[in-house]
C-alpha cells in the first residue's frame, strides 16, 4: 500500500508540467475580478468545491473573493457574508415557518447582494448552488450590471425531482438561469440534462470538471488524521443526507461484521441525516463500531488510510469523493450513477446490485454488496486509474478552459 500511494505520489509533478504543456495554459493574468457566491464554507462537497474553483482562478486573474449566504465560518475563508440562514439552521430547526422565513431571507438577500455588488464591482459572479443563483439573477434582473456565470454541480433531473419545494425550485431555475451569461456544468450529465430541462441554449452551456492541485492533495494525503482512529476502518465521505445514501453504508457495513470484518466505519461530514443513521446503526447492532467525526478539515489522509471508501450516493454531479480517493491511492466502491462512471473504469469499482434495491436496503442486494466490498479490501489500489485521474482533472487542464469563457464574456 506505502508503495502504490508513494508512486502515486511521485507521478503528480510529471503529470502537471506533461498536461501543461499539451493544453498551452495561459500564463497572463486577466484584469477580471471576480465573486464565487456560495452557500456556505462550513462543510461538505459546497465547500470543497468552492475552495477549489477559488484556488485553480487565483493566478489566473486580477481577484477572486467568495461570498457567503450563510453567516461567515470562524477561519474567514468567506472573504464576504450576507449572513442570512438559507440550510443549516433550517435543517436544525424544521419549522411551520420554514418556506416563509426563507422567502423573506432571500428578499433580504436580494438587497445586501446588490448593495455589495455596487460598492464592490466585481466583473463576474459565480453562483454555486440554487439559492446564490437565484439570489444573484434576481439582482441581476434588477438593472444590475455583472456578468453571470451559473455553476451547475448536481444532476438537476434528480436534484430536483420530487416535492413540491423542489418543483417550484425547479420552475423558478429555469426561467432565471436563461438569463444567465453562461451556464457551466462539472459533470457531463449536468450539462446533458440541465438544458433539457431549464432550457438553456446550448451555445452558452459549458461543461468543465472541477480541477485539483494534485500536489497540495499529496500533501494533505501525508498529514496525520485530524482524528485519530484505533484499528482497521472503512470511510463514508460526505454531508449527511439523503441523496449521499448513507444508510446503504451502514446496512452494507452491518453485513460486513456479519462476514468477519473486525473493523470500524466512520463517517466524515456533517447533516440532518445523523440520528436517522446512529439509529439505523442501533438497529443492526453495530452502533459502538460507527463513528461520526463531524466535519473535519482534512479528510484525505481518511480516503487514503481506510481499508476502503464506500461510496453510497444515490445521484451526484461530480463524484469527487472518488477523484481525491483514487488520485492519492485510496480503494474505493461506489454505487453507479453518472458521475462515478466517468472517474472509476473498472467493473470492481461498482456495486453489482440495483441501486434502487440497495436504495431499499433488499437483504439480498444488500449481502452482495458486503461481499464485493470485503472483495476490494484484498485488492491494492492500481497506479492506471489514479494516472488517468491526474491527468484529466489536474489544474493544468481546468483553469486555462475556464478562465477563456469567463473572458470571452467581456
């Protein structure tokens, strides 16, 4: 294992220079200042990939700051806040009120972006989420002068699928984000389905992938583990809730300590799904063998470290769990949805089982599953898979791409 993630490790630099010089990045800086309006920087996937985009466009151009809905978090990574509660305290504190508080926060929104926006000029803001987009469309609607740029990162069709929250969610998207500047999706079933179903032209749909400082991610990969764990261990990654699936993982570990592992299974994020799953983890009578750490800094030396990732989404946009698994050596299993399918190639990398009977938790599905994965424990992490990670996802390829479309706005 110390020498499959030692070479994985060496072949980050090689890979950079190699994708640098095939892609021909820009090297001058752009005059264009720049605002990511994000949901939050506390936790989870929002966080990461607005941390990343952040750091893949600074160098590129003049400046990029990111803007909060949520109350700024404790170490400032939000350079501004609007300071207005749109998911945490509602997922905290689900109340009758809820729809009407978040009505009335937006509105509130709408007039501290714009009273921003005036004062600070940025030339493009980039919404990562739906309330920022819907937010800044609504300003931007308003006589405010900045180009937009939309930053699809789920897969909408099932996003917003069901409820009726989600279906006026869904409406409202669509007619605003026409009239965005330019519609950038991660992942390429978010830029096949977004369209379709918002609408928007083609012409100004962009698919791009997040990009990755694999260098950085070899560093985070050496660090000790933000907290420590006795003994062997699988890893759960992510937010908890439903569209993670997590409860697919305690079911498949539960099976898997039936079958002889002796180990622990932890989860790293952050959710309103925790008591559902602690009590689902009661039920199977595995509960003092699953932790919850939380949201945690640095979880990568966990993806590295852990006798296997279990990825157990129900849909995804980008399958960035795996990318950052896979890139620093880590064995990962997912379940099949678009985004994995395009990061891991190989058969064993995927549950065989339907994801609608692991969705269900079918005993049968379920077993399999806890075979396969005890399966992927006995196999070390394979240095293709990883080269083939580096080299598609690495900043060399991402930010030149992105930085031309945000310049070609102008």
């Amino acid at each position: 294992m110390s020498s499959q993630v030692r070479n994985v490790a060496e072949m980050s630099n090689n890979l950079h220079r190699a994708a640098t010089q095939k892609v021909g990045v820009e090297t001058d800086v752009s005059s264009l200042r720049i605002l990511i309006f994000t949901t939050d920087v506390h936790a989870g996937g929002i966080k990461a990939s607005t941390l990343r985009l952040q750091e893949m466009l600074k160098g590129n151009v003049a400046e990029v700051s990111i803007l909060s809905y949520e109350p700024a978090d404790d170490h400032r990574a939000a350079q501004y806040a609007l300071g207005l509660p749109l998911v945490r305290e509602f997922q905290a504190n689900p109340g009758r009120d809820y729809d009407i508080r978040r009505v009335f926060g937006m509105l509130v929104a709408v007039y501290r972006f714009r009273k921003l926006m005036k004062h600070e000029r940025f030339d493009v803001v980039i919404s990562m989420s739906y309330g920022p987009s819907i937010v800044a469309l609504m300003a931007k609607k308003l006589a405010l002068s900045f180009k937009l740029v939309v930053s699809e990162r789920q897969d909408p069709s099932r996003d917003l699928a069901t409820g009726w929250r989600k279906s006026l969610v869904r409406r409202l998207c669509g007619w605003m984000y026409r009239g965005s500047d330019l519609y950038h999706c991660n992942s390429p079933v978010a830029a096949k389905r977004a369209p379709l179903l918002f609408k928007v032209s083609p012409a100004k749909t962009l698919y791009i992938p997040n990009g990755y400082d694999f260098a950085k991610l070899d560093e985070r990969a050496e660090a000790p583990v933000p907290v420590a764990v006795s003994g062997s261990y699988v890893v759960s990654c992510g937010r908890l809730n439903e569209q993670k699936g997590q409860h697919i993982a305690v079911a498949i570990f539960a099976r898997m300590v039936e079958m002889g592992y002796h180990g622990t299974l932890i989860f790293v994020g952050e959710g309103s799904l925790r008591t559902s799953l602690e009590a689902r983890a009661e039920l199977a009578g595995v509960r003092s063998r699953v932790l919850f750490l939380g949201g945690v800094d640095n979880p990568i030396p966990y993806l590295r470290q852990a006798d296997l990732v279990l990825v157990t989404s129900l849909w995804e946009g980008f399958a960035n769990v795996p990318v950052e698994a896979v890139s620093v050596g880590g064995r990962v299993i997912s379940t099949r949805w678009s985004g994995a399918e395009d990061v891991l190639q190989d058969a064993a990398d995927f549950f065989s089982a339907d994801l609608d009977a692991l969705d269900r938790c079918d005993e049968e599905a379920v077993a399999q599953a806890s075979r396969e994965a005890l399966m992927a424990m006995k196999v070390l992490p394979r240095l293709a898979p990883a080269e083939a990670v580096r080299s598609q996802y690495g900043y060399a390829t991402t930010s030149g791409r992105f930085v031309k479309a945000m310049k070609g706005l102008e």
